[in-house]
C-alpha cells in the first residue's frame, strides 16, 4: 500500500495471490479521475481499466483493475523502485521508505 502516513489516504494498493504472475490493483475514486488507473515507473506507463465497487470508507468507491507482473511499468519499478500514479490533474510518485526498497523485489519474487 502507497498513501500519506499515518492517515486513512491509500493512493494505490498492489495485491497478488503467490505465484499467479498477476496483480490486483485498487485506488479510491477521486471526481476529477477517469475510471482508470494510470501508472508510470522510469518513463514506462500503463492504464489500466477499472471496474468501481462500493466502499464504506471512500465516498465515491474503490476502482480495482487486474495487471500482469511482467507489464514494463512493474518490471521498470522493480527495477527504480518507484512508482506514480497520475490523472488529468496529479501526479503522485510513490517512493519506498528507506529500508524498505528491497520489500517491492520480494513481493513481485511471490507474486511470480
């Protein structure tokens, strides 16, 4: 999970059951955002598609979208260690916390 710390603001979750060489991704909605999650690592981008589900504790639900972990965008995080996600008026860079860098290749390593 990427959010601001300590606070209850998620701005991207990555999830995987182990071995699948696949990701499920979940954002909040925000009104101004496409239904779609955009992602960029080292210059390589991706948008994903979303489906929208409620959400009791984000207003406008969670958008969720599914991703391959061999997809350029996590291959180059893998590799940078960073990740953004951005719409028409943000761009959020998510950054490991020092320390942590080497936790993003141990999750892609179980994901597969």
């Amino acid at each position: 999970m990427y959010g601001l710390a300590d606070s209850d603001d998620i701005w991207l979750s990555l999830t995987c059951r182990g071995g699948s060489g696949t990701l499920q991704m979940s954002q909040p909605v925000t009104p101004s955002q496409p239904r779609v999650i955009a992602l960029e690592s080292g210059g390589d981008t991706e948008t994903y598609r979303t489906a929208t589900e409620a959400s009791e504790m984000y207003e406008g639900g969670i958008m969720t979208a599914s991703a391959k972990t061999s997809d350029p965008v996590f291959q180059r995080f893998r590799r940078v260690g960073w990740l953004a996600h951005y719409g028409p008026d943000h761009r959020t860079v998510m950054v490991a916390q020092p320390g942590s860098a080497s936790r993003i290749e141990a999750f892609f390593v179980f994901c597969g």
